[in-house]
C-alpha cells in the first residue's frame, strides 16, 4: 500500500467528506483550523492548557455535529462558535466567570496613552490590557463573530452591559493599539447594528 | 493602520490564526482521539452483540433443562435413562435446531467482536 495522503479541497468539500465517515477529511480540517481555535480560546482568557483542552472538545463536538455544517459560513466561525460555547459552559460550571461592571486591574499605558511601539499590532498582548469580562466580551464579538444579543444571551447579562464592555475594551484596545482616534463611536454603533 | 477603521483591523487581527509550533502534534491528538472513540464505539457494539448472543444461548439452555427437570420430578427417577436419552437428542440438530442457531449467531458476534479488535490493534 502506497503513503495515504491527507484529503484536499475546499472546507466545505472536506466537511461533506466527513459528515460521509470520512476521519481523515476531519483531520485536514483540524490542521488547518486548529490554531485559529486555540488561539481564539487563549484571546478569550482561558489558559494555554485549557485552551487545548477545549480546542480538542470543540473538534470532537464539531465532528458529531459536522453534519449540520452545510457551508453557508466559514467552517473557521462555525467551529470557532461551538468552541466559544464550550468554553463558556466551563467557565461557568468552574464558577469563575465573573462579568462586573467595574473595571478590573489594567496594564499601564503609555504616558500619551498609546503603548509602546512593539506591542501596537500585537493583538494578544494589547488584550492584557483589558478586564476579564472586556477581553470576554471583545473576543466574543469580534474574534467568534458573536452579534452583542448572543453574546447577551450566552453569558446571560444583560445587553446593555455587553455593549459596555465592548466599548470599553475597545477604548482600550484603540489606546493599546495606537489606533487613530475617533472611530469608537463608529464602531459601536455598527456592531449595535450587526447585534 | 492609521487609515485603517479600527473594527475592520480588528477583525482581521483576530481573523490571523497564531502559529503554533505544536500545531501538527494538536491535529494528531485530535483525530487520535475520534480514532480511540469510534474504536471503542465498535467493540461496544460487538461486545454488545456477543452478551446478547450468549444470553439467548443461556435462557435457551436453561429453558431445555427445566423441562427436563420437572419430567423427572414429575415422572420419577425411573424417567432418568429416558432424560438422559432426551438430553443427548438435545445436541442433535434434528431435535434442537433452535439452540443451534442461537449458539451460531453467538458465535458470529463474538468473531466480529474479535475481528473488530484486531483491526483496531
């Protein structure tokens, strides 16, 4: 027997391969979205080890359910959805998912409010900088592409202190990031709009 | 970035998957683990399958030597040399068909249970 070698194609021609029994078609899809989903739980707050540890769940959850995934999205925000789900569920039954609306410790910004030059495209160290329920909130919506209503719905808090802790984390990030200034309303309003 | 709208940038930063440098190891952990669950799914269903057959087996079994047993009480210990007789035509597949095949099928389940584990070992 020759060396098998691993399936090709688009997602949605691995996922239908899958859903058919095909493990292998599955495992492609793992290479390619793996690191996408652990980095999206680390963005969220979870530590790297859990992080895996979650990231393989939502692969094995996603692969019993791989079924349900036609193509209508990216396979990346379908999976990346389910494994936002399941950390969440964690978190929660762990009780240590506590969404305040005082602000937590942050990390020091720089004196004109824009941190240091090597941090400003860094994404994962800007989010530092954040509280728990910011980073939650933030990652929830613009990293698993959560509307401001589901991630409501989810975490079970009231909309309104979502977007809170949206806005807020953006500020933040924005600071963090050097990113001109003047469009946080703009992006507000348009992910009230897309929630 | 300056130009840039700060939620389009933001979006696309989170949309750059890390790399990581253990990425191949997680994909192998990952599908080792749908292979260890959809093996131990398949000798469930065989082992399954064999408890079954070997139930259907006993209760047949069980049910022949009832019968047998209260002909004896019931005929007295003179019946013993007809019992024994009956007995013997119990493993003849003229006169006990039934448990032939039930014993057959446990049989079958348990080479597929047997089959199934050398496939995954």
């Amino acid at each position: 027997m020759g060396i098998e070698r691993p399936p090709t194609g688009h997602d949605v021609e691995l996922a239908a391969l899958a859903a058919a029994g095909d493990r292998r078609a599955f495992g492609e899809l793992v290479r390619r979205h793996g690191s996408a989903v652990r980095g999206l739980l680390r963005r969220l707050g979870a530590d790297p080890a859990t992080a895996d540890d979650v990231a393989q769940d939502a692969f094995l959850v996603g692969y019993e359910q791989i079924a349900e995934y036609r193509g209508e999205g990216a396979f990346a925000g379908w999976i990346k959805k389910i494994a936002a789900r399941l950390y969440l569920r964690k978190v929660k039954r762990e009780a240590r998912l506590v969404l305040t609306e005082t602000p937590e410790e942050e990390a020091p910004v720089g004196p004109d409010g824009s941190a240091a030059t090597a941090d400003r495209l860094d994404l994962d160290e800007a989010l530092k900088s954040l509280s728990k329920a910011e980073r939650l909130c933030v990652s929830l919506c613009y990293g698993a592409d959560w509307s401001h209503a589901e991630a409501a719905e989810v975490l079970n808090i009231p909309l309104g202190t979502v977007k809170s802790h949206v806005k807020r984390g953006l500020d933040k990030l924005r600071a963090r990031m050097a990113a001109p200034s003047g469009s946080a309303s703009n992006d507000s309003a348009r992910r009230e709009s897309h929630g | 970035m300056a130009d840039l709208d700060f939620e389009t940038q933001l979006a696309r930063l989170y949309g750059q998957a890390p790399a990581f440098r253990d990425a191949e190891l997680f994909a192998q952990q990952v599908t080792d683990r749908l292979d260890r669950g959809w093996a131990l799914r398949r000798v469930l269903i065989g082992a399954t399958g064999v408890v079954a057959g070997v139930a259907a087996a006993a209760q047949l079994v069980s049910a022949r030597f009832s019968t047998e047993f209260s002909e004896m009480s019931h005929e007295g210990a003179q019946q013993l040399g007809k019992l024994t007789q009956r007995y013997d035509q119990l493993f003849t597949l003229g006169g006990s068909e039934t448990l032939w095949l039930a014993v057959a099928l446990a049989g079958l389940a348990l080479a597929f249970a047997v089959t199934r584990l050398m496939d995954e070992v």
